[in-house]
C-alpha cells in the first residue's frame, strides 16, 4: 500500500469542529451523553470516505481494522445497554464464545459486510441514545456477570473510555491507508 507523500487534513473543519460542541459545565448526564457523542462522531469521521478500505489490516499479525472497529463497537455498545442496562437476553452481533474476535476477523471489503456493520452499529447506537434519555437517573443499575452491579453512570463513563482508545487506534489506521491526520 502506498501511502501519499503529503499528510492531508481531512479532519479538520467544520464537521470536525462540531463534534465537541457539547456542554463542559452544568448537569452530569448532558456533559456525559455530550462526550460520548462526540466519540461516536469521531469514529464515524475517522471512517469517513471510506468504503472497501475500512477492512485495511493495521500491522501483522493484528487482525486491527476501521471496519473491526465499527463491528467491535456495535458489539460493545450491544453488551453494555442493551444486555446489561436492559436485561435483554441477546447475543453479540459480531463475537461469539467459539469466535471471540469475530468482530475482527470477520471483517472484508464486500460492500454487503461494511454495510452490515455500519447499520449493527447504527441500531446499538440508536437503542442506547434512547434507553440513556428515558433513564430516570444515572444510578439506574443493571447486572454483567464480569463486573456485577453496574450503573448507567458507569457505563456511560465506560463507553467513553472504550471509544477514546479505539478513536486512538483508528487515527493510526487511517494515516496508515490514506495519510489522512487530524483530530
């Protein structure tokens, strides 16, 4: 893969500017609904523009791609609101016991899979911005078998922490493919 020889500023501008829009003072839940918004935007624009070349591996033998990522997310997103802040008896879309980095390893540049995880990730997304706005509380609490009792504070604070890292690991993955460089 070549990479160009100049770096270009995708992630810059508007769109860019707007992700950290939210508030930085006043009530707990806006600020933490507003971070984690702004890194699901993040992931979205870190992708941007990209198609069959989400599924570009980032160095062997790491199974790490955007495309993964996304998938890895939905998964994650999945888990905590929907099975553990819901109690919905569901499994991971992407990730199974017998295939734990399904998520991963299950990616390639068909378009039918990079559509697919994008709208698995759409869906989660969509279910946690509405289980997070009908909350009465943060304190509302679910059960993990890995944790035990969990709050939607927690959780949410858990997302954010899961997204930053992973937004870190995309930003050297789309350098990687295009040169593309921003925050």
């Amino acid at each position: 893969m070549k990479i160009p020889d100049r770096r270009i500023e995708l992630f810059s501008g508007a769109d860019s500017e707007r992700r950290f829009s939210g508030p930085a003072t006043g009530d707990e839940r806006s600020m933490l609904v507003a971070m984690l918004a702004a890194q699901r935007a993040t992931l979205k624009l870190k992708c941007s523009g990209l198609e069959a070349e989400l599924a570009v591996r980032s160095v062997p033998p790491s199974s790490l791609s955007l495309l993964g990522l996304v998938r890895h997310l939905a998964d994650v997103e999945r888990r905590w609101f929907r099975a553990v802040l819901a109690g919905h008896d569901v499994e991971l879309r992407f990730s199974t016991p017998e295939a734990p980095e399904g998520d991963f390893d299950g990616t390639g540049s068909d378009p039918e899979i990079v559509a697919e995880s994008w709208a698995a990730w759409h869906a989660e997304v969509a279910f946690a911005e509405a289980l997070v706005a009908e909350a009465p509380h943060l304190g509302v609490e679910g059960h993990d078998a890995w944790r035990g009792a969990v709050s939607l504070r927690w959780v949410l604070i858990h997302m954010i922490e899961e997204y930053a890292r992973h937004n870190g690991h995309a930003d050297l993955i789309r350098e990687r493919i295009d040169g593309a460089v921003g925050v």
